[in-house]
C-alpha cells in the first residue's frame, strides 16, 4: 500500500476531481459553517436585542396591567392569561423566527460555498460498514482521527485562550456595576459579551479558514494519480491511438476502393505521364462542369492508369493540365473554370476518337 501511494505522485485530472465529486468526496470543514454561524448569529443578535428587549419589556408591562388591574385575586381571569400567553409567544416568536431562519440561510451558504450544488449519481446506498462495531473501533484508532482529536484540542485551547485575553481586563469593572441601575448593567454586560464573542467567533474564523485549506490539501493527495492511470485516462477520453490509426487505415483503404470503382465510370484519364493521374467525368446534361473522381501520384497513379486501360477509359498526357488538377481540385469536385478551355480541349478529342461531339464542352 505504501508503495501504491508513493507511486502517485501526479495531480488530480478533472474527471478523477468530478468522480470523485459525484461520489460525495468534497473538501469540507464544518468549522467554516460553526464560524459563519456564530458571527451571522451574533451579528443578528446585537441588531436586533435592543429592539427586542424593548417589546418583551412591552408585553410584560402589559401581561402586569391586564393581570392585576384590582388586587391578585379579584383581577386574574382565564381571558387575561390567554392575552398574555398569545402576546408573549407573538412577540418571543417574531424575535427568534427570524434569528432562526437566518442562522439556517447561514449555514446552508456557507456549506454551499465550499460544496456547491452536490447531488450524488450513485444515490442512498446501504453501507453494513457503517454500523459495523470492528470497522467503527479501527476508524476511531486510526491515525486520522487521532490527528483530528489533536486538532479539536488545539481548537479548543487556542479559543479559550483568546476568551481569557479579552476578557482579563473588563473583569475587573464587572465587580463594580452593582453601584449603577439595572440599565447600566445591562448595557455593560451587553457590550462585555458582545466583544468576547465577536473575539472568540473571529478566532474560529480563522481556524477554520486554516482547517479547510488543509481539507484540500488532504482532498488533492487523496486523488493523487500515478503517471500510468494518468495515461489510461487520457487514452479513455481521447481514443486508443492504436485503434484510431486502425480505423483512419480502414476510411482511406474505404476511400481509395470508391475512388477505384469511379475510374471506370470515367471519360478519361489525364496523366503526368508517369508520376501524376487524375480521372475525370464529365456529362454536358446533368452536370455544370467535368469534375474528379479520382487522382493519385506514385503507385496510385499506375493503379489509375491500369484500371483506366483495362476498362477502356483514354489515357491522354497533359502535364500542365495534370499537376495543376492534381494540386488544386479535390476529388469529387468541379475543375476550375480557368482549366474549362483545356479540358475541354482533350475531352473533344477523346470524343472525336470515339466518334461523338464535343458540343457544349467550352464554358466562356
């Protein structure tokens, strides 16, 4: 095993990286979703407390008036609990719905930011490992979860730490509120505490920024490739270059077998003499213009020039007329009009030696 990993040494293709994606495999830190959390949370709660200690204190001066209007015992009905009951759970749920739902659209986006959208191709799958005693005794041995045991520790101290250095010079006014109203002592407390958690939320922020660019740096070496799966995989996505050569011999051998069988359909054969053939065909009432059905140099062209001779096709020497069809036309298309006047000219004469006329054949 260890040598399996010591071979894997290239990064990550993106299909390694989607697959792995579609598996659920993601780099993740749940305390980049703790630390968004506590500071959205807090954030929400300095807003919206003075604001909200204002209406609880509202609806208890109220629940006070309606309840004791004459005296305990004669004010106290079960309509006057009700109203007090119904306004206290009104104003306690407008104050925390709203903190609630936001800690949720929180920590939904700050998953979301390091997951994106995630949906499993391979679903909800049964896994006996899971609840199996042996492998959950070996997975909390592991070396991994001691590491991650370690972290949290160190989390733990560092933020404590933090806490304590905020708070070790404000503790000493705390001792003297006791000299101020109820309102002072709030506001202090308020603002003490507020301070603390801001420091202490702040420093989770940071631990879990740390924590998640080690998640991805475990993430990348897990999907470590070696160089041999790196190479199967690009012959995956692109093609065994063996087959693809097979099938790129097997077009052109297609090819050349058409372009053989159209030079015995052809009116005749242009050559270099030796070097160079090119088939043309040519029909004054279908077609606008002679075109190719076939060319070819070396071997090909003695090819040509046989299967022309064997079929009774003209074989007529143009070297002019040869090289340039051969460089400029491909097969299956028309000659160029500047060669009309040329072609036309040894086409009348294979008509003339066939006995036909050559009417029509000059364009221009």
């Amino acid at each position: 095993m260890a040598e399996d990993k010591s071979n894997k040494t290239e990064p990550a293709t993106p299909k390694r990286k989607d697959e792995a994606r579609k598996k659920g495999q993601v780099a993740i830190s749940r305390d980049i979703s703790t630390a968004a959390i506590l500071l959205g949370g807090i954030g929400m709660l300095a807003t919206m407390i003075p604001s909200g200690l204002y209406r609880m204190t509202d609806v208890t001066r109220q629940g006070l008036t309606l309840s004791f209007p004459d005296g305990f015992r004669n004010g106290l009905s079960v309509e006057q609990v009700h109203t007090v009951i119904v306004q206290s759970a009104v104003t306690v749920l407008g104050l925390t719905l709203p903190i609630l739902a936001g800690i949720v659209l929180i920590g939904s986006c700050a998953m979301l930011a390091q997951t994106g959208f995630l949906w499993r191709s391979d679903g909800i799958q049964f896994d006996f490992n899971r609840i199996n005693p042996l492998k959950g005794l070996k997975r909390l041995v592991s070396l991994r979860s001691v590491v991650e045991l370690i972290k949290g520790l160190l989390k733990i101290a560092i933020v404590i730490g933090i806490g304590v250095a905020v708070m070790r010079h404000d503790l000493m006014q705390v001792p003297g509120l006791t000299e101020f109203d109820m309102g002072t002592v709030l506001h202090v407390t308020g603002r003490l505490s507020l301070k603390t958690a801001l420091a202490v939320a702040g420093a989770i922020g940071v631990l879990a920024g740390l924590d998640y660019l080690y998640q991805r740096y475990e993430w990348e070496r897990d999907l470590r490739m070696s160089k041999q799966e790196v190479k199967e995989e690009l012959k995956s996505a692109e093609g065994d270059p063996l087959i693809k050569s097979r099938v790129r011999t097997a077009q052109r051998s297609l090819a050349k077998k058409r372009m053989m069988e159209a030079v015995k359909t052809a009116d005749v054969v242009v050559t270099n003499p030796t070097h160079l053939a090119v088939a043309l065909k040519y029909d004054a009432e279908k077609m606008a213009a002679p075109f190719v059905v076939a060319k070819g140099a070396g071997v090909v062209a003695e090819n040509i020039r046989e299967l022309a001779r064997h079929h009774g096709v003209p074989v007529v020497e143009n070297k002019f007329v040869a090289r340039t069809l051969f460089k400029l036309v491909d097969i299956g298309k028309e000659i160029p009009a500047d060669l009309y006047r040329a072609v036309a000219e040894i086409l009348a004469f294979v008509y003339r030696a066939r006995g036909m006329t050559a009417a029509g054949l000059e364009k221009g």
